[in-house]
C-alpha cells in the first residue's frame, strides 16, 4: 500500500469539494443519509468526505453528480471565493 503526500492545495480542493457537496445537497433537500443511499456508500464515508477527512473517487464523484442531476462541470463549479485553479 502506498501513502500518497498531498500539497496544501490539495487539501484544500477536498475541503472545497465537500463543501461543495453539502451546498449541492441542501438545495436538492437532501440529508446525508439520503444521498448516501444513493450515491450506494456509507453516510459516515459521505460525512468524511464532506468534511474533507478524505477525496472520493471518480466513480463516487460521478454517482453523485447523477444522484443530483447534475453536470460533472456543474459539480466542480465552486463559488468565486472559493475558486480552486487545477494546473
């Protein structure tokens, strides 16, 4: 098993990221548990990843986008504050 090293920026896109995704889930009207039956993981594995206690794979990513009905390009639309720049 390896450990992968994050940079500081990569932290803070998985915090983004789930605060992203809790922002996406109150205006859909979803709690947790919801959207983590179906999303089909844990509600604990979503809370860690909203509080960016870990980064959800591309597949997770993707069945979140669809449980919201929403675009992956809709999903990593962040609010200008908090604008993460991918190079």
């Amino acid at each position: 098993m390896s450990i992968i090293k994050y940079t500081e920026e990569e932290f803070r896109h998985r915090e983004l990221l789930g605060k992203r995704i809790v922002e996406l889930r109150h205006k859909y009207g979803l709690t947790q548990e919801e959207l983590a039956d179906k999303v089909k993981i844990a509600s604990r594995s979503l809370s860690e990843i909203e509080n960016g206690k870990c980064c959800p794979n591309a597949i997770i990513v993707y069945r979140i986008a669809r449980a919201l009905d929403i675009t992956l390009f809709e999903f990593y639309e962040f609010k200008e504050e908090n604008k993460v720049v991918i190079k």
